[in-house]
C-alpha cells in the first residue's frame, strides 16, 4: 500500500519530511488532556473510509512497556511526546524532552520541556530494587549506616554516611537542589 510516496525513504529521511502542517493535517493535538487524535481523511477510495470509520477521532498510539505513548505515522515509529513539541513548536526538539512530573504519558504542552540527558536523568525516579525507600541512599552493611552520593558529571560524589535513612536523604536533597535545579527530583 503506498505511503505518499515515501515508502523508499529511511525512517530519518520520512521524519525530515514530516512538518507542522503534515502532522497537524493528520492529527488534532488536545492542550488540555495531552492527547493527540487520528483526523478524519478525505474519502477518496474504499480504504479511506474504511480507516475513518476505524480510526477518525480515536487517540493515536498505545503505551509501551517504557511507559511512552508510541505510534506509527506514515510509516515510521514516532514517539508522542516529540511529534507534540513538533505540532506545537513548528521544529522537531533539539534534544531531549523531559516530562515535569515523572509521568511519560502525560504529553500536556505544560508537562513537557527541552532538557538535556543530564538534566533528563536528574528528573527520573528512585530505580527500583535498591536497599533505601529514597532517591540517592544506599544502605552500607560493612559500616552500618546509611550512605548518601550524588552523580554529577559521570563521577559520583560521596556525601558521608549517616545514621538514618532519613538524614542521608536529607544530605542527597542539598546536593541534588544545588546540582540540578529545577530538574530536581527528590523521590
């Protein structure tokens, strides 16, 4: 089935291709809810009205197990949340683009800002599986207390060990607020 003519394309050559006026031609963008929907097409042939009647007006993509609202436009994977900084903005992002709140489909304009990896990363949650209930505390069997570090500029800077979970934390919030700024996350 053709793709407009850019079957033949890789998937960077059919992103360059993709602008504003595409995307917001095949899709409508929702402020409010962050949502994007699939726009009705002109029914030139049995196939158009067939895709309408499965797809006009419904959200487009799914969540991945990354937690990212990912789908397929002429073609190509796109990610939500880039194709809404280039529905919006007029240019694809220039780097990465970090969710305020922590929460990948949460694709409000508002949510969404220009960050860097650095900064991106200092915006993610505690991992899981770790000893501590806290963001950047680890529990340090040998010595018995509780150790708090920070990663800054790939090097991990030590901020002492403490007797409490809570106090390491404390300390990591100090360091972490200095680092990072408004990309600080504390949990």
């Amino acid at each position: 089935m053709p793709m407009n003519g850019l079957e033949h394309l890789s998937p960077a050559e059919v992103r360059a291709t993709l602008t504003q006026s595409k995307v917001r031609e095949l899709l409508d963008y929702d402020h409010a809810s962050g949502s994007l929907t699939w726009r009705p097409r002109p029914e030139r042939t049995y196939h158009d009205a067939r895709w309408n009647r499965r797809f006009a007006g419904k959200v487009a993509g799914r969540v991945y197990p990354d937690g990212y609202l990912r789908f397929t436009l002429m073609g190509v994977p796109v990610i939500a949340h880039r194709l809404i900084w280039l529905y919006v903005h007029g240019e694809w992002p220039s780097g990465v683009i970090d969710h305020r709140d922590g929460n990948p489909i949460n694709n409000r304009l508002s949510n969404l800002r220009l960050a860097s990896v650095r900064d991106n990363t200092a915006n993610s949650k505690k991992r899981a599986g770790t000893s501590s209930r806290f963001k950047g505390v680890t529990w340090v069997k040998t010595h018995q207390k509780w150790k708090a570090a920070i990663e800054e500029r790939r090097e991990v800077r030590f901020l002492g060990y403490f007797e409490t979970e809570e106090a390491a934390h404390a300390a990591y919030c100090v360091a972490a607020r200095r680092a990072y700024g408004e990309f600080f996350r504390p949990e």
